[in-house]
C-alpha cells in the first residue's frame, strides 16, 4: 500500500490491483498498459485461472488494505469476466483539537425516514462557515492540516442526504466552497456515527459521461487487450466505511470495477449553527484544494 501522506498521526493509503483472467486473455494483454499501471499506480498485477478462489483472494486482498475496514467487495466471479480491476483507500487520523468531554452529550437525531433516534454529539465552535442556497457547513481540521472533514447539512430540512448529494452537482459544490466566510462563530454539532454504504456505480458512471464503456459495441479497451469491442465494463461496485468520534476518524473504500468480454473596541461576533442532528453529507477533504477523497452521507445513526 502506497503511503500518501503521513503527518503527525494522520495516514491516508492508497492501493491499486488487476486480476488478469489467464484462461481467456491469456498473454494477449498490452504490456505496455500493464507497465504504465505498474509505474504509474504502483499496482499489483495478477494473471491466475478465474474461479471462487480468485474471489476470496480478491476480497482478502481489500480487507488487507482497508485495514479490515472493508471484509469484502465481490461475491464472485462471472464465467466472462477477463479482469477485474480493484483500488482501495485507507484513512486514519486524529482531530488537531480534540473534543473534550463537556463537548459530548446525548441528544436526538431524526433520521431520513421521521425516526428519532438517540446518540451521542459533538459539540464545537470554529471560524470556518460556508453557506449557499442549498446547504450550510463547517470544517474540522485533522492533525497535520492537510486534511478535514467537511460537513454539508442541506437547508432542505426535509430531503434526505441520498437525494441530497444525488442532486447536488459539481458546480454546486464549488459554488458551496467559494462561500467560505471568516467573519462569524460557527456553533456546529453532529453525531458520533458509524456507517457502511454500497453502491454498483453503472448508472452513476453512465450519468458522466462515459455510457459508452459499458456497451459492447462501442467499448473500446485496446489499449489494454485484444480489439475495440472485444472488452467491455460489466459492473463496477463501490464499498466505504467510515467510524466518527471524539477523538478523530477512520475511513475507508474500495471499488471494483469488472471488465468482460462481448473588548473596547470589540466586535460584537455574529453567529452561525450548523446542527446536524438530521441527514447530512460529509466529506474528507484536501485542505489545499478541498477537493474531497472520500465521501458518503448520514441518514440513521
């Protein structure tokens, strides 16, 4: 697993692998393809026979390095699949200021179907307030400073997080971290939470763009193996995993994606609350960019 960055006690992993069907691609994969994953990603390549094997070790493989965070990603393996190509992500940091224990207290959550659910909250108060028409939000840095978690509370009070972030765009994200403000007290709280979440990502991935990766007609894969149309993608799934408390977060995700063939002058401080005691998106972000790499929403706790 790739160390990415490593600050203080923060770690965020990144990990790359391909599993290579021998008994139908054989040695007609493009070793140039298989060269540039090797240097570029650093990932580990695997030519074996495809059979319940593979996928056990597959799985083993993502419980390894999502520090057991995520147990397994596939069930098994169609007769024709040729490859199957796998990342994983790793994410353990501690918050550069702690939450003490007066900060922690029971209060209620009401989840995305009207139930109240009781848990315990982390209360804070900061500097950084963000705020467009579609949500508000707050910024809790990690040890190290490169990275914080990011919490986006919807100002649709009645929608869940899931339809939410379904409906909330690229632009609209950039529009929400452009509104960054200094000029208030932010009084933020949220639960403390642990969550697991799955997804088979084709329809996501087709709403992109990129349909035609998915058609066997009209895939074209050459630059791996074989001839345009020869390879296609059947599915691509995505696992994450995430574990919020008082004293920071582990986080982790794995997709798998299968490819087949066919004072006096004191100002008086204006506050802001961000309460998220109802469904939210959350997200670690890169404090540089604020690009998020890794994200997922809370509807229950």
């Amino acid at each position: 697993m790739d160390r990415i960055n490593e600050a203080e006690q923060v770690e965020f992993t990144c990990a790359n692998a391909v599993w290579n069907n021998r008994r139908i691609l054989g040695d007609k994969v493009n070793m140039d393809y298989v060269d540039y994953i090797e240097d570029t990603f650093n990932a580990q390549y695997n030519v074996t026979d495809f059979n319940k094997k593979t996928a056990d070790e597959i799985n083993k493989w993502v419980d390894e390095h999502t520090d057991h965070m995520i147990k397994d990603i596939i069930s098994d393996l169609q007769p024709e699949t040729v490859m199957v190509l796998v990342n994983a992500l790793c994410f353990e940091a501690e918050w550069s200021g702690k939450y003490s224990d007066k900060d922690v207290y029971e209060e209620d959550f009401t989840s995305a179907d009207g139930t109240v659910q009781t848990g315990m909250f982390l209360h804070d108060e900061s500097k950084v307030y963000y705020e467009s028409d579609k949500a508000t939000g707050f910024v809790k840095s990690y040890k190290g400073g490169d990275f914080a978690f990011l919490a986006i509370l919807p100002t649709d009070e009645t929608i869940s997080a899931n339809e939410f972030a379904k409906n909330f765009t690229a632009e609209d994200y950039e529009e929400f971290i452009n509104s960054k403000s200094l000029d208030y007290v932010v009084i933020s709280k949220m639960p403390e939470f642990e969550t697991d979440f799955n997804i088979e990502m084709n329809d996501t991935i087709k709403g992109l763009g990129a349909d035609t990766v998915f058609d066997p007609d009209a895939a074209d894969f050459s630059g791996i193996a074989g001839a345009p149309g020869d390879l296609y993608i059947s599915k691509i799934i995505h696992k994450t995993h995430i574990e919020i408390d008082r004293n920071g977060t582990r986080a982790a995700a794995a997709t798998a994606g299968f490819l087949s063939g066919s004072g006096e002058n004191q100002v008086i401080p204006e506050y802001r609350y961000v309460e998220c005691d109802r469904p939210f998106v959350y997200a670690i972000v890169d404090v540089k960019t604020m690009a998020p790499v890794f994200i997922g929403t809370v509807n229950s706790i």
